[in-house]
C-alpha cells in the first residue's frame, strides 16, 4: 500500500510506500526535504503535519528530536505515513541535483592540525568525483556496516581531494584508526554527499557562521566557495573551542581577513589556560555572538558542531528574533563507542 504525500507551499506531490519513511520517500522522488542526521537524532527534518497521520517505531527519536516531537513537530526522518499526508516543511530546492554516490576512495593525505585533530585528504578513483553543496557531509561505511560521518572542509570547485577534520575522541574506535593505525594509501569505502547543511548563496543577507571545535569544518567549505563566487554580503565567522591548543587553522582565518573585506573573525576560549594568555572572547561563543549583534533578525545563521553548543545556539538566537527560516545547524552526534568511553548512555526511548 502507499500514500499520498503533499506539500501545499511548494505544489510538490510524492507517493510514500509502507514501512518507508516520508523522508526517504521524498529524497527517492526528487523532492528537498531538509536532513542531517537520518537516525532520528538532530531533529533538522522537523515539519508540520498539516492533515493525516504517521507513526513511529519504538526507540526511532533520541532526546533532541524527541523535544521537537514532544512540541507538536513530526520528524520525517523516522515517520511512516498512516494515511495521505499534507506536510509543511522547509524544502531544499537544490538537493534533487546532487547525485548521491557509493565509492572507494584512497587516503592521499594526512597532516595533525591540532593536538587532537586530523586533516585527512581523499583521493577517488580517476573517473569519478562527488558533487557536493558548500557544507555537505560524507559517510566512510566500515567493514562492520557501520557508519561515520564527516563534514566536507573544502568548497565544491576545489574537488581533486576532499577534506576532512577528524577529532581524535579517545576510545573511539574510528579516532583510535585514524590517529593510531591510518596511512596514507589506506583504502575505504565512502557514501555522498549528505545532508541539507549547505551555504545558500541565492540569500541578499548578511551571514554569521558559529562553529564549534571541527564544526568550523564545514564553514571552511562554505566561506570559500563564497569567496570563490563573490559573495559580497558581510560575514562573520565565530570559532569556539576549549583553549588555545584547541584553535586549529587559525592563521588561515585571519589571512582571509586581509582578502575578503566584507570578513570579520571572532575566535572564543570557554576554559583558556593560564599559559594561554588569551586577550580575545571568552565564554560560550554563541553568547558571543549576541554580544555583537543584539538582533539577528536580519541575518542568516549557520551553526555546527557538539550537540549541546548547537541546541544552546539555537535556543538563543530564536529568543533574540532569529526566524526559524533564516538558520541552518548541523549537529555532530557522536558514535556509540565514543560516548560509551565518555561515559554516557545514550537515552532509551
């Protein structure tokens, strides 16, 4: 059996099969709606279920998605339709265009950023490349089946190799493979792109970028690509981290200062250490940005990085006349291996 899925803003119609979800039917027939995680986790596929009803199978939505649940959203990431459907939801337009590819690739390159940060560089067959949007992400898939996911670092013109930035979290096993027993040649196997995460450059405002740790990852991507296609609109870059050792690509970011004019950088400690001797922002950096700008109703935001920095985020910048059209988050969910050596369960449903 299948139903009828409508989007009344937009016109668009697509049939959902039984037991398929309503985001996996859209994404098969060409329609935009808005990912990040698929695993019921980051709650960026949250819409309005306008007419019509769906169902969730036991233990689908974790604790962030499960808050936008709880407030009368539905997550299409994880809901099966029960009848015809009218949703409202927030469409990318351009998703439909970029080609979703399975691929070996090969370790090219590998140069230790920080004290825990790895810039890896892939290298894909010589007939192949992935076409990606500014901020998109890649999964490698590994022996197991199972999956890691990792924000693009370079823009889409710069395709020869991808970037990425790997944090070491200690006891995760992949962190532990890339830091421990990774070369270059190594071979793997990579998913992409993913993810409704992207720069929109068809926007006339003015844009502030918040990462935090390797969330500056994908907003390398992004302020290059707008950098290479002259996006000529203010944008300010925020850049949290712990300290000092944890400020990686710094010196890049303040070279861009004396080429793009319309750039403005602003780096913020939250525990600088003493031998830091750090005179910049201090705090969390999304106070930081509400220091500067009071209203933010006139901008567009784009934030990426721990799932607690994304949610305190967003939860501000909404209080402070932030529209929920004009923001794009992309949490970094950690693996089940790296939270169990944190010592964190995650939640049951």
């Amino acid at each position: 059996m299948s139903y009828q899925v409508r989007v009344p803003s937009s016109g668009h119609e697509f049939s959902v099969e039984e037991n398929e979800t309503v985001l996996d039917a859209a994404l098969r027939q060409g329609v935009g709606l808005p990912y990040g995680c698929r695993n019921g986790a980051c709650g960026n596929c949250a819409g309005e279920l306008i007419s019509g009803e769906v169902k969730y199978e036991e233990g689908s939505l974790k604790a962030g998605a499960k808050d936008l649940y709880e407030q009368g959203k539905a997550l299409f990431c994880q809901s099966l339709a029960c009848s015809d459907l009218e949703i409202e939801v927030k469409e990318i337009t351009k998703s439909q265009d970029v080609e979703v590819k399975t691929l070996p690739c090969r370790v090219e390159k590998m140069q230790l950023l920080s004290h825990d940060i790895m810039k890896v560089e892939l290298k894909l067959p010589e007939n192949e490349r992935m076409q990606f949007l500014a901020g998109q992400y890649l999964e490698f898939i590994l022996k197991d089946g199972k999956r890691r996911a990792f924000s693009i670092a370079n823009a889409p013109h710069d395709d020869d190799l991808i970037e990425l930035h790997i944090r070491h979290v200690p006891d995760g096993q992949f962190g532990d493979f890339v830091f421990k027993e990774m070369k270059e040649k190594t071979l793997l196997k990579i998913e992409g792109p993913l993810g409704s995460y992207y720069l929109r450059e068809e926007s006339n405002r003015p844009i502030i970028l918040v990462g935090g740790g390797t969330g500056f990852a994908p907003l390398k991507g992004m302020l290059e690509h707008a950098f290479k296609i002259g996006f000529d609109k203010p944008i300010h870059l925020f850049c949290g981290v712990r300290a000092v050792r944890d400020l990686y690509m710094d010196e890049m970011a303040k070279a861009w200062l004396t080429q793009h004019k319309n750039l403005k950088y602003t780096a913020v400690l939250s525990e600088p250490e003493d031998a830091d001797n750090w005179q910049g922002k201090t705090g969390y950096v999304a106070d930081a940005v509400i220091e500067e700008y009071s209203d933010l109703s006139g901008y567009d935001i784009y934030l990426s990085g721990p799932p607690a920095m994304v949610k305190r985020g967003m939860d501000i910048f909404y209080a402070s006349g932030l529209p929920e059209t004009q923001i794009y988050s992309d949490s970094f969910e950690y693996s089940d291996d790296a939270l169990k050596s944190m010592g964190i369960q995650k939640p049951r449903s």
